[in-house]
C-alpha cells in the first residue's frame, strides 16, 4: 500500500474549521493535569504541540509525524518543541506520557483494540489519553468518494491506496480502556463547517481523505485531473455552493478523554 504524501499548504487552507476541534479537544483536558511528559502524535504542522508548550512551558513536549514535509513546516514554527518523524504504530515514549493528545491522525491507522491499549499503557499514572477522530465514513462526501474510487478507469491503481479505517463503535473504545483509566469522557459532535470558494467540499478534501488517491495518481496528471473532475462535480451537486458564495458541510467528529489510573 502506498503511504499519503501530505501538501502542508492544502491542508492550511481551512486551518480555522480543523482546528475548532483540536481546541474543542484541549479545553476538556483534567484542570488539574500538570504534564511533564507531553506528546502530540500525528502534529502536522505543530500548531498544537506549540500550544500545548505554551500552556505548560515546563513540560518536555514531542510532536510525532509521518509526513517529513509537516515536519519540516512544524520545525519552522518558534517553538521549544521535539519534533519527530515518525510512525504512531511502532511508537514508544522515552518515558510514561503524563498527556497524549492525537487529534485526527488515530482514524488513519488499522487495529484500533490494540493501538488504544497500547496507548493507554504507555500513560503515566495519572497520566491522560485525548482523541479526536472524524466520523466520515458514513458521511455523505465520503461515500461518493468511495464510489469514485471504485469505478474504472482508476479503479485497479486506486484499490491498494492507502485510506482511513472505520472507527469502532464507541463503546469498543470504552471496553479497551476500562480495564486501565478510572476516568474515560466519550462524546461526539457534528459540525456545520461553513466553507468558501469554489468547490469547496473537494477542496476540503484534497487536503486530508483525497491525499492517498492524489499521491497514487501522481505520475498520471490527465487521470488525476480526471478522477478529481468526477468527484468534483459530484460533490457540488451534493453541496451546492450558495448564492452568497458559501458551501455548507455537516461533519461528524469522536472525541475521547481518558485518565490512567
């Protein structure tokens, strides 16, 4: 399977609508959590990593990456950070994690029973696990990517992309972490993200569900440009842009909050 190459800039373009969840997320962090050992896995660009150095200055905090390019874009950033390229499923902390804050990077990988045990286990005692992962699979948007995917002529190259998982019915989640945290917070939210310019739900999407497919065809421009006309053109009948120029988007999102005993 071919990993996603990540466009830094794509992604930024509607930093304010991602980042409402990440915010969201952080403002239902424990009062009373004072982290020595922070690590944001999947940091992106970093914006959160640096602002969890800010909230605790004292704290040593590590952003975790796979994509080399966020990474350099994060190191960029005037922020006391250890920034790490790096793959979430063999991570292991130098030492017990008194926060672990992955905000919509989770939903890209496999076996979610044994990745959030293994998180859990790599928690201080005390220590708190924060998620977030979109709910798209069953979103509308999603689905006609899905449909797109599946038809010819791109099929056979797209078949073997790598996409995001299916989460697990929440209370899976709960069952994992029960045996570990005294204290687990599970709720969801959808949000109505207001978008602008033109097609904006494909835009949206170039920068984060249409990476795998974009980085598969990106040595046969015509096809690419192809397969993005079809979605596109399904996905603005889907979301009509309004007459005063706005395209609305429904999106569901898992957030999750879990303390170590």
């Amino acid at each position: 399977m071919t990993a996603p190459i990540w466009d830094p800039q794509q992604y930024s373009r509607f930093e304010a609508e991602r980042d409402r969840a990440a915010l969201d997320l952080l403002v239902r962090l424990p009062e009373d959590l004072s982290p020595a050992e922070i690590w944001d896995l999947g940091c992106g660009t970093g914006q959160h990593a640096a602002l969890l150095k800010r909230r605790h200055p004292r704290a040593h905090v590590h952003g975790l990456d796979a994509s080399e390019a966020m990474i350099a874009e994060a190191r960029a950033l005037t922020a006391d950070v250890d920034w790490r390229t790096g793959d979430i499923t063999t991570w292991a902390p130098d030492r017990p994690a008194d926060l672990i804050f992955a905000n919509a990077s989770l939903q890209w990988l496999p076996d979610h029973e044994p990745l959030f045990r293994r998180l859990a286990e790599a928690l201080a005692p005390g220590g708190v696990l924060a998620v977030q992962m979109p709910l798209s699979w069953e979103t509308r948007h999603h689905r006609l990517m899905r449909e797109t995917v599946a038809e010819a002529p791109w099929a056979s190259r797209l078949t073997e992309a790598t996409a995001r998982v299916q989460v697990m019915p929440v209370e899976a989640y709960y069952d994992v972490l029960a045996p570990l945290c005294a204290d687990i917070d599970i709720w969801s939210t959808t949000y109505l993200h207001v978008l602008a310019g033109e097609n904006a739900v494909l835009e949206w999407m170039k920068g984060t569900a249409l990476r795998p497919y974009l980085t598969v065809l990106a040595d046969d421009a015509p096809m690419r440009d192809t397969f993005l006309s079809t979605l596109g053109s399904r996905l603005s009948e889907a979301f009509p842009r309004r007459a005063t120029g706005e395209t609305l988007l429904p999106f569901p999102r898992l957030f999750l909050v879990a303390r170590r005993g």
